[in-house]
C-alpha cells in the first residue's frame, strides 16, 4: 500500500486511530514532515494539535543514518551500537550533537513563537510522524511526552520498519501502524509525493489549529491527573491533585509499595488538599523494583526518584512557581531529607510520619529544609531512632509525639492529629515562605 501524499496518509492514520484515544488527548507532531500526517488525524478525531520537537543525530559520514536523537527537555537518546559500528568518536558526536541542538532550538521558537505548549499532564499523547525506519526520533519525543506529563503515550506512523516497531512498543504504551512492511527501506518509498514539508507550511498548520484547547479533566474545586514520572528510562506512575487555587505543593514518599494507593497517604492527602496544597502521591519503585525487597531500604534509588518528582513538578506550568515540600513515611521519609539535601531545586519543608530519618544517615548534617517528625508514643524503637536523627539535622526541627500512636497510626483519631501536623507544618513553611524557591 502507498500512499498519495502526507495528508492521504494523515486521514488513513486518523481511521486507524478511532476508538483508541479520548477526548482530553493530544496530537503532538514531529516536524516537519509529521506536521501534515498529524493535521489530519487531529481533523479526523476533533482533537488539539501541537508539536515536539525533534532532531536526528546522523553519522557524520551517511547523515541519513541514526546514531541517536535529540529533544526538547534536553532529552538526549544514543545507539551505542551505530555508535561503535561506525567509529563515531566523542568529539564527532559533540559536533553533530551542537548542530542539531541549534537546528532544534531555532524551529522550537519558530514554531511556538509565544504560543505555550498544550498542557499533557494527565493526558494521552499521540505522537505522529510521516514514517518510522529507526525510532530514534521517536523514541526521543516519548521521552519528552513523559517528562511533560502525559500519562499514556501512543506512537502513530503511517509506515514503519518491523524492528523500530518492535523497539518502541516496549517503551510506549501502543503503537499504531497502518502498515509494516516486511521490505521496508526507506520512508520515503511508501509515498507518491514525498516532498519535503517546509517551515512555512509548519507555521501554517499550526496557525490554523491555534485556536485549539484541550478539554479540561477537572471536578469542582480540583483536578486530578495520572501523570508518568520519568526517571533515565523508567517510568513511575502518580497521582497529580491540584486545587482551583494551591497554595503549594507536596510530594509523598512512600518507600515500601505505593504512595498513591496507601490508603494513610490519601487521608493525608486529602487533609492537605481541603487546606489548599497540590499533591503528588506516586510509586518511587515500579511493581517489578518492589518486589526486590532490598530497592525498599535503597536510599539513594527512592531519594533520585523523589528528585525526579521534584524536577517534573518544577518543569510544569502550572506548578513552577509553587513552594514544594515532602512528606515521607517509612523508608520514604530517609528519602525525602536525602532528596532534601541533594536537590537542585529548593524545598522549603519536610514531614516524615513514623519514619525511619536515621537511614539518612550523614546527609542529616547537610539537610536545610525545616523538617517535622511525627512519632507515634507507643512506637518506642522508632521513636528513639527519630530523636537520635533529629540530634543530627541543622536545620529548623522538631519531633513531635501523637499520643496513643502506634507505628501505623492506626488507633482512633491519631492519623487525622498527624494529617493536621503535617498540614500546620507546611502551611507555616510554604505557604509562610517570603523567599523565591528558584533563588537556590
């Protein structure tokens, strides 16, 4: 099957896709030549269109052949085989990778101009292009997509090798092909009219669709999103609250199983929200990491993950100004001053809640996030384990026992006393905040 042009291709895409997406995705094309495919298939299904942005990163003698792919982000993928294959020295990528990087930035500002992107946290990102021979590209975007927020990435083409399909369906959540060829060589050779797509044209489609809005996901009063936190090539999946009007946001880290679907998380949560804070309650291990029950009592690991929260909630437009804050329990809450003392992004408090603080071990010393450690009374082994770990923080602290608590606050009433703690806590230190967070 060939197609005529890029956009016959787009509509043949677009009936492929019915029953697959939603009304709340988004098309997001890879330009320039996906511009067109995509214009069709956002026509087809009613839905917003935007773009990603994109850069091969060809072998310096065969530029057609991928050594890797840039994206936004700073999103950098790289075929270590090609690579060695090829006798691509270090310098040689630097040079290609400084042009293409270049060559991205330039259309990402001719696109957007002043245009923000398209929200995607919570939503199903349809990533189009005209064809697929390596994935490089595409796999490039779907890293962005997850870094932007989109819970649910699909991989649209009109026509693909075999074996980048089969490489990308482990990294996407679908892969939707109108054919696959067994004899696929180029892209190009699928269509009659394969010329190339021009900026001009670019800006045109996208003009044309720039009165496009993604449907809003919101109840009264909040929004609550899916989201996929990226962490190198995992992929952690959480649970985004946003009140109308928040007043700033908190992470939970939960070290053993999941934050979003502990049910003493989602009480708390739900304190904090009712006060006005965002939450973000997700897994700082995937289903296979937590049954390896040593990545539990893995510091380090569930701290790189928490930062990686940290950067995501920093990175969205409509958390970026917020003052963050922690909220650890278990294990989660040695992560979250770890987190706390390693980060590049400010935050402004940390709550652990019959934590273990003391697996923090020296990095208590560097911690300067006020920190607040509730203790159960009757939990008598960590109870001493949090006062020896507050006699190691610098920073503002303090210990606070709930009378009658046991280790999982299980006891009448002592879990609402520690949501309202918590919530004192951070509305003193964020909300109370009078500095930048972006100043550190």
């Amino acid at each position: 099957m060939r197609f005529r042009d890029r956009s016959d291709a787009g509509r043949r895409l677009g009936d492929a896709l019915v029953g697959k997406v939603d009304g709340a995705a988004v098309v997001l094309a890879l330009p320039r030549g996906g511009v067109p495919v995509a214009a069709e298939v956002a026509e087809s299904l009613g839905l917003p269109l935007d773009v990603i942005v994109v850069r091969k990163l060809g072998v310096p003698s065969h530029p057609e052949y991928a050594m890797g792919a840039i994206g936004e982000l700073d999103v950098r993928v790289l075929d270590g085989d090609v690579i060695r294959a090829t006798g691509v020295s270090d310098e040689q990528l630097a040079r290609v990778e400084a042009a293409e990087r270049a060559e991205l930035e330039r259309r990402a500002r001719r696109y957007r101009g002043d245009r923000p992107a398209l929200p995607l946290v919570g939503r199903t990102a349809v990533l189009v292009d005209d064809g697929m021979a390596t994935g490089s590209t595409a796999l490039a975007a779907s890293q962005v997509a997850r870094m932007l927020g989109a819970s649910k990435v699909i991989l649209a083409v009109p026509a693909a090798a075999e074996q980048a399909v089969a490489e990308l369906r482990r990294v996407v959540d679908e892969v939707v092909c109108v054919q696959i060829p067994p004899d696929f060589r180029a892209v190009g050779q699928w269509y009659d009219d394969f010329s190339q797509t021009t900026d001009d044209e670019v800006e045109q489609i996208l003009e044309r669709f720039g009165g496009s809005r993604v449907p809003p996901t919101s109840a009264a009063g909040f929004r609550h999103l899916e989201v996929g936190i990226l962490d190198g090539d995992v992929t952690v999946g959480g649970r985004l609250t946003l009140p109308d009007h928040s007043r700033g946001v908190v992470l939970f880290a939960h070290g053993s199983g999941s934050s979003r679907h502990s049910p003493r998380n989602q009480a708390v949560a739900e304190v904090l929200n009712r006060a006005g804070f965002a939450t973000l309650l997700f897994d700082l291990l995937t289903a296979d990491e937590a049954l390896e029950r040593a990545n539990v009592f893995d510091i380090g690991l569930l701290a790189r993950r928490l930062l990686a929260g940290a950067r995501w909630i920093a990175a969205q437009p409509e958390t970026s100004q917020l003052h963050i804050g922690y909220f650890g329990a278990s294990t989660g809450a040695a992560a979250a001053l770890r987190a706390a003392a390693e980060s590049d992004i400010r935050i402004d408090a940390v709550v652990s809640r019959g934590g273990r603080p003391d697996l923090a071990g020296e990095r208590l010393a560097s911690v300067t996030s006020p920190t607040l450690l509730i203790v159960g009374a009757e939990d008598h082994q960590v109870l001493d384990l949090n006062r020896a770990a507050a006699a190691q923080l610098r920073c503002e602290h303090r210990v606070t026992v709930v009378p009658g608590a046991g280790h999982l606050f299980e006891e009448p009433g002592t879990l609402e006393f520690a949501a309202s703690l918590a919530k004192d806590w951070f509305v003193q230190h964020l909300v109370g905040a009078d500095t930048v967070r972006s100043s550190t």
